[in-house]
C-alpha cells in the first residue's frame, strides 16, 4: 500500500489488491469511506499497458541477473513487483528513497507484529515473568504449489519467513550473523520450498526458523529460564517452570472481533495506523525500516547458502542472492 499526502487533509491512495472485489468488501464490512481510492489489480486487463511499461523497465534492470523480457513482464502481474515499480525503485532500498522523498508512506505486511498474541507474548517478555529467553523458534509448514510462490520474489522464506523475521528483531533485536541453507525441490521454479536458519541476536540469544513442506505446526515457542511461551495468531499458551500444565492466556481482542475474524484484526490495526498518519503525522508501526530489516535477514540467509558459511551482519549488498544462484545455475 502506498499513501501519499498531496495536500493538508487530502491524500492520494494507491491500493493495490487482487481482486478488487475482496478490498471493496472488507472497505463495506468495517464500515470505512473511502471515496476516491484507487484500487489496483495488477492481473487486470484495464493494467495491461502500464504493466507493459514496468516490465521494460524492469527488464533493463535486471536483466544482467538472468531475467528476460518475458519474465519481467510476467513479474509486474504481481502486486510486489508492480508495486516497486510504482516508485520508481525495483530495489527496497530505492523504494525506500523515492518514499521519502516523495512523502509516501510505505506500510510493510508484516502485520503479525500487532496482533494481541504476539503484543502479549512481547509484554511478558519484557516484565520478566518468565526470566531470561534462551531460544526462540519458528516452524511454519506453509506448503504450496510452486506456481504459488513464483514471482512473490522467493518461496517459503519470502513468503511466511519474512513475518518471523521481523517477530524475532521485535523481542530479540538487532542480529549479530545468520547461517542458512535452503532447497529447492523443483528446477522448473525460481524459488525455494523449504528454509532452515539459525540466527544468533546480538544480546547473545539465538533463534532459528523453518518454513517449508516438511516442516511440522506452525507456531513460535520461546524457551526462557523460567518457563516457556507458545505462539500463533489467534493463540498464547504458557508453562511454567516448577511442573504444572499449559495455561491458556487470555488475548484482548475487541468484543466487536467474531472469533473466525480475529485474524483480520493486525489488518484493521494497520489501516488505523494509516489514519493516524494522515492525522497527526504519527509514525506507522510497521513501516518500512523493520521491513526492510527483515528482508536484509532473508537476504542474508540466500547468501549463507550461497557462500556454504555464516554472514556476519549487517548485510549490504543490494543484489538478490537467491537470483544470482538461479541466473548462474547454481540453485
């Protein structure tokens, strides 16, 4: 999503969606105006010239990188690529740059940092009711077809790894060095199916995440001194220390939330996130610089495979190590 005042109580939208009729929807269920936005779906015919006009560009950028013209303007049928391309920045760092001067907001999905489970979890991290952590880990069995995840610019990592990234930089902080090793199962594909990473925080406490097909729950358990925490969307569990059970805690979520719409409620708070800016000019809590933190983990973890050796961040290169072992046969 990319929002940019244009003037004092007026702001320009772009919102890219597919398909139009799911953003129309949720606009109508929670009651919101929004006249004046447009919605854009990248796969719609009424974008065909536009999408065009990316892909050359797109093509000239990247196609050093083993792209070719075909495949970059069947890149911009995707709100990630086409969304680059709507700031003029096909890497996250100018995107980043053309946001800031331009005065655009860049709102980041990583939604998962604002949901009641995940905001708790971090609350009694911090309080110490638990003692110091020890571990946390990631498993996310987020199997798909291939085809799923080409173009999304990586598989199991880009796709449900990056939110686990960015929940570890919220209760660890900053990371001192990644090792990873990721595999692809099909050569027809650009992608990885499956990731495993360890991590090693800079205050010395390690994390370690696995996404893919082979890969068992998906929940986030963190090991401390003196009990344990497990995690997903809709759920927080304690043990403590000493024997006993598993506990569930109770999560604050609106009493206007149905329980098979808890899942919605991150995306609600981002969009109030939004309107808070327009207001106030308050930062947004998931904007671009957690965002682009935990794409320089994923980014670092492709290159640990690459180069079969721990990275030491920060990691600064500004190329995809995962397209540079696909341009050169190596993945």
């Amino acid at each position: 999503m990319c929002f940019r005042s244009v003037s004092l109580g007026t702001l320009q939208v772009s919102l890219l969606q597919r398909p139009k009729n799911k953003i129309r929807t949720m606009i109508a269920d929670n009651n919101l105006h929004l006249e004046g936005v447009e919605i854009i779906d990248p796969k719609d015919d009424s974008t065909e010239k536009i999408r065009c006009e990316y892909g050359e560009q797109f093509f000239e950028k990247r196609k050093r990188k083993g792209y070719n013209l075909y495949e970059a303007k069947k890149a911009m049928r995707e709100r990630v690529y086409f969304g680059c391309m709507m700031v003029n920045g096909g890497e996250a760092d100018a995107m980043i740059a053309a946001c800031e001067q331009s005065g655009t907001l860049l709102v980041v999905g990583h939604q998962r940092r604002l949901g009641p489970a995940w905001v708790t979890a971090k609350a009694m991290l911090e309080a110490g009711e638990l003692g110091d952590i020890n571990l946390v880990h990631t498993a996310w069995n987020c199997w798909k077809l291939p085809w799923q995840y080409e173009f999304s610019g990586g598989g199991a990592l880009m796709y449900l790894g990056t939110h686990s990234l960015d929940i570890f930089r919220l209760w660890l902080g900053e990371f001192a060095w990644v090792q990873g090793q990721v595999e692809r199962n099909d050569p027809a594909f650009t992608i990885e199916t499956n990731t495993r990473a360890y991590l090693m925080s800079q205050r010395g406490v390690p994390a370690i995440l696995e996404t893919g097909e082979n890969t068992l729950g998906n929940v986030t358990d963190i090991l401390c001194s003196r009990g344990r925490l497990s995690v997903t969307d809709e759920h927080l569990g304690v043990l403590r220390a000493g024997g006993g059970q598993w506990q569930d805690i109770p999560l604050p979520f609106p009493a206007d939330v149905p329980d098979d719409q808890r899942w919605t409620y991150p995306i609600r708070e981002m969009v109030k996130g939004i309107v808070r800016w327009c207001d106030t000019g308050a930062p947004h809590p998931v904007g671009y610089t957690e965002g682009r933190a935990a794409l320089e983990l994923a980014m670092a973890i492709y290159q640990s495979h690459r180069m079969a050796s721990q990275i030491t961040l920060p990691f600064n290169e500004q190329y995809s190590p995962l397209q540079c072992m696909v341009a050169a046969g190596e993945f």
